[in-house]
C-alpha cells in the first residue's frame, strides 16, 4: 500500500456557508467526515480577506483533527499571528493576491528570500513544520532548502490545465508531459537534497496517477475536485475515490475512478 498520505483542503466547504452568511455546512463536521473515512490529515488556507475560512476555524480545527493539520498562508502579519495561537502541525507558505480567485502560482522564494528564510525560523522554533508551495522548478527547490524548509509543495496546476485541457485550445500531449517532467526533476532534486516532497492544487481521479510516480512523493492536498464531487456523490465516497486511486497505482492496479 501506498506510503503517500492525503490531506483534504477543506476552504470550498466554508466558501458555501460563507455564501449565505449561515453556520453551515459546518467545516469541522466536514473536516470530521474526511478523517473518518481515511484522510490523513486537513489543510485549510486561510486568506487575508477570510473569503472562506474564518480564524474561529482554524482555532476550532486544532482540536478537531486528529490527524495532520496543515495551514496554507501568505506572508501576511495577522495571519501569522492566528497560525502562531494555533500551532498546526504544518504551514504551508502560499503566494496571494486579493483578487486571484484560487492561489495562481508559486511562491517566489528569491524575490521574497529574507522574510521566507526568517518565518521559517520563527515557526520551526515554534515545532511547527514548514511547507513552501513552489513552481517545479530546480532553482526554486534548492532555495527552499538553503531557507530552511521541511518541504516543499509542488504547484501542480499547470500540468492540471493541460491534463484537463479542452482539446480545441490545441494543446499538445508534448506540452503535458514536459511539464509532468518539470515536475519529476524537481522531485528528483527534492530527494536529492534532502527536502520532504508534497504536490498539490487542481487534483482530480483523472489527472492523479501521473503525478503518483513523482519520485519520494508524500503528501497530496487536494481540495476542490473532493468537494465538487462531494455533491453528487457525498463526501465519504468522495474521500475514499481519491484514497483508491492513491493506492491503486502504488499496488500497480489502477483504481477504477469516475471523476
Ligand atoms: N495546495 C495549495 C498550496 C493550495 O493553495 C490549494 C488551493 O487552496 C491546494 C493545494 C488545493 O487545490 P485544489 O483545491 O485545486 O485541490
């Protein structure tokens, strides 16, 4: 069985409260579900305009979840001093802008060196494990590294666009693989380093496997294609299609999927 270890992001289950302005669905229920029926752990991302998450989530989340609990964040002051209160088991250092509607690329980790280097001292001297959500790129991981990380997230949205590309936008089979390969060195030198190896953003059933063969591979958040899925299907089920396909293709069986 597969060692890979999944985290559900939980942020579209408060996207639906918030709409309306009610107490539900309620995250934690839902973050309760998840760890039920396999999960190993809940990632939240909570943004500096709070569109989804709330910080009485996260507080109330720390003594929810059972297994990890991992916290997505930008650089920003409050919400370091939230993921300070909190303590979750892992941050995961993401890049935001206001008005992007889901996190858009990687984090610049040369642009933004000094302060990653620093925060990153601040919240392992507090026992947390710190994760930065980085463009496959080598350059990119070695810095990780040299700053400190525990891990490194793989922004794995690109290869998803061309994976699940519409066929009339006329992109090449080439163009998906190149990335897929971008994406193996980057785990190929995150081993080589020495560097935990996380991927994540814009997983489905569909476009997982591939991403499965990331040599050293440990974590997977995924979020938005568990959550969709979840109305149709319901969130236990939802969960455990995505655990098959992990392990599936780690037993060489390819898990039966209808995403
Ligand atoms: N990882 C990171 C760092 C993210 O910002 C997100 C989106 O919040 C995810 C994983 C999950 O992406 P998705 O919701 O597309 O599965």
């Amino acid at each position: 069985m597969s060692g890979i270890t999944l985290c559900v992001n939980i942020d579209h289950i408060a996207t639906v409260r918030q709409a309306r302005g009610v107490n539900f669905p309620d995250p934690l229920a839902g973050a309760r579900i998840c760890e039920e029926n396999g999960a190993h752990g809940i990632t939240v991302h909570l943004r500096e305009d709070r569109r989804h998450i709330q910080d009485r989530d996260v507080i109330a989340l720390r003594e929810v979840v059972r297994g990890k609990l991992n916290l997505e964040m930008a650089l920003s002051d409050d919400v370091i001093a939230v993921a300070r209160r909190v303590l979750p088991d892992q941050i995961t250092l993401v890049p935001e802008k206001r008005e992007e509607l889901t996190t858009e690329g990687g984090l610049d980790v040369k642009g933004h060196y000094e302060r990653i280097r620093e925060v990153t001292e601040m919240f392992k001297n507090d026992g947390v494990a710190v994760s930065l959500f980085i463009e496959p790129d080598e350059e990119t991981v070695r810095l990780s590294k040299k700053a400190g990380a525990d891990s490194i997230e793989i922004h794995t949205g690109r290869y998803c666009n061309l994976f699940d590309r519409d066929p009339s936008r006329g992109v090449s089979d080439e163009e998906t693989n190149r990335e897929l390969n971008r994406i193996y060195h980057a785990a190929g030198i995150a081993g080589e380093i020495g560097i935990g190896l996380n991927a994540g953003h814009g997983l489905t059933c569909g476009n997982l496997p591939p991403i499965l063969e990331a040599p050293g591979l440990e974590e997977l958040n995924i979020g938005f294609s568990i959550i969709a899925r979840s109305i149709f299907i319901g969130l236990p089920a939802a969960v455990r299609e995505v655990l098959a396909v992990v392990h599936g293709a780690a037993s060489g069986g390819g898990a039966p999927c209808s995403c």
